[in-house]
C-alpha cells in the first residue's frame, strides 16, 4: 500500500528543506515527481541524481498566476494528469505585528495560504481518479511566536482552506490535509535572529530528545499520500515530537 508505482507528483518548493525530503521519499516509492522551484536552480538540478528516476523541474512563483498556468500546461503536456499535490513552497516577513505593512500582508499571504487554493484549483482538473493534496503548515498557525505574525496567520489560512477544501473534495476522492511541522533546522531558519536559542530551548522542550528533522515530516507525507489513509480528509496532523503537548 505504500507503493507508488505510476503515480505523479507536484511538490512546490521540492529542492530544498521539508520539500526536498517529500520529494526523494516519494520517489524512493516510486513516484514520478515534478519539483517545484523559484531561485536555487543548482539546488532542483541536483534533485536530478538524487532520486531515483529524474525529477521534471517546473521554475515557478507560485504566488504569480501566469507561473502556476505554466506549470500545469507543462504538467498536462509531459503527464496527462496528477495523483499528489504537495503545497510546500513558503516564504514570509517576520517583523512586529506593529511594524508590517499591507504589502507584507499580500506576499506571505499569497505565498503561504492562496497558493495552495490556486494550485488546487489547476490540480484536481488533472486528479481523474481520485488525489491526494497536502499544505505544509507550522506550530505557528495556532501559536504565538515573536516577529511570526503573518507567517503564523497564512499558515492558520491554509490549515482553514485545507478544511473547506476536503470538504468539497471529498466526494471526488480526493484527500486534502496539512502537516505542521514542530521546529526544523531548515535554510529558512537561518531567518530567525535567535535561531540558535530557538533550536536549544526547543530540543530540551521535545519529549522525543531531539528536533524533528525533514524526513520525519516526509514519512507522515508518504503515509498521506497512501491508500492508507483513505478516512483521512481535512486534518491537521502534527509532527513534533510532542514539542506542542507541554506546558
């Protein structure tokens, strides 16, 4: 049941981070994957010997709409269809909620929350058999974390898109959840000034003993992605070594 054999997938921002671990654990399934890119084009070119048949790299800012009918016209092209979505790709300002302006508001929300209702939309067209859609969301969307103001409130979006989605997904057989993942030393942590206090007071918080790392958030993702978790549809699913249930 975890074999993905002749199933496609989409991972948004794939080259790197939680993105990346998806994206080799599906393919280690053996799952066709499209990854996902704005920048780092040598970071999605090593994705190419990474995994265990070539990736099909799609450049794209998945906040900008002619990026996203790109991807999806490249998709259908090179595809005919999707079965996984993974809305993964994420960025932010972190400033005081007494510092951020309106045009803060629209990239991380764009980004972080409208992103995955758009590419939804051009998925599940492809999705004629039934799907699985993911968002990647944060502790933050319920928590508050000094300077995570917008990020945290994109996030708490997406999980609320995620809801209504599978909502009306359902039906379809198409399974739409989030993963919040606890704190991960990614590259987008290097954007926290107190990264270091962040990442120590963390893992003595985690009743695991260690931080949550990406792949731990990709085997839930394959587990999402499986027919095992057919009954799952519009949960938030936490992974973070129990980091949220203490005091």
């Amino acid at each position: 049941m975890m074999n993905f054999k002749g199933k496609k997938a989409l991972i948004t921002g794939g080259s790197r981070g939680i993105g990346r671990a998806i994206a080799e654990a599906l393919s280690e399934a053996g799952c066709d994957v499209a990854i996902n890119y704005l920048r780092n084009k040598k970071a999605a070119e090593e994705m190419k010997s990474l995994l265990k048949k070539p990736p099909l790299l799609l450049k794209g800012n998945v906040s900008d709409e002619e990026d996203i009918q790109k991807m999806f016209e490249t998709l259908e092209k090179e595809w005919g269809g999707l079965d996984i979505l993974v809305s993964n790709a994420a960025s932010g300002v972190l400033k005081s909620p007494l510092e951020v302006t309106l045009h803060h508001w629209h990239w991380t929300v764009d980004i972080n929350s409208w992103a995955l209702l758009r590419l939804t939309q051009k998925a599940v067209p492809l999705m004629k058999n039934g799907g699985k859609i993911i968002g990647i969301s944060s502790l933050g969307s319920v928590r508050a974390i000094p300077n995570y103001t917008l990020v945290g409130a994109s996030k708490a979006a997406m999980e609320s898109i995620v809801r209504h989605l599978a909502l009306e997904l359902a039906p379809r057989k198409i399974n739409v959840n989030a993963l919040s993942a606890g704190v991960v030393d990614t590259e987008a942590l290097k954007h926290f000034s107190n990264r270091e206090q962040l990442l120590e007071n963390s893992q003595k918080k985690t009743p695991a003993g260690r931080l949550v790392e990406p792949k731990d958030v990709a085997k839930v993702a394959l587990f999402l992605c499986s027919d095992l978790a057919e009954m799952i549809h519009g949960q938030t699913i936490v992974v973070d070594g129990g980091y949220s249930i203490v005091a």
